[in-house]
C-alpha cells in the first residue's frame, strides 16, 4: 500500500495580520517537498524533492502562484469561514 498525499496550511497569527501558507508533498509518510510562504521558494527533503524543488523554483509563474496563495488561499477562506470558525461560541 502506498499513500500521496498534499497538504495546504493556513497559519493565522492576530487573525490575518500575519498569515503564512505552506503546501507539503507526502509520500508513504517522508515529506519530500515543502513550500512554505514565508521562505519564498520550495525546499527538497528527498533527492525526488530536490529535483521537483529546483524545477518549481526555476519556474517563476509557480512561485508567483504559490506566494500569491496567501492571499489567494488563505486570506480568502478566512473571511468565509470566520462567522461559522471564530465568532461561533
């Protein structure tokens, strides 16, 4: 058995003053690759990693695409989900 998985995070500090966005590549639980807002650009973990990090990082509509997922992403869903997340007691 063999498991792929992404995962896209959204951490909020002080609601969406501070928010960083990190897209994880998984593969039979090793991370192989990891991009990560606040870095900038994706880093291997994994020589397969290395080599998918190096050709996302070459590609400059890729990197703008996930830098721009802050934004995009995150951001956005915060504003629809904040009445159901947050302000719900």
């Amino acid at each position: 058995v063999f498991q792929e998985m992404r995962k896209q995070e959204c951490h909020f500090v002080n609601g969406t003053e501070k928010v960083r966005y990190v897209e994880r590549y998984i593969y039979n639980r090793m991370e192989d690759v990891r991009f990560d807002s606040d870095v900038g650009r994706y880093e291997g973990f994994t020589p397969a990693g290395e080599k998918w990090a190096q050709d996302w990082n070459s590609d400059p509509e890729i990197l703008e695409q996930r830098k721009a997922a802050v934004d995009t992403y995150c951001r956005h869903n915060y504003q629809v989900s904040t009445p159901f997340l947050v302000e719900r007691r």
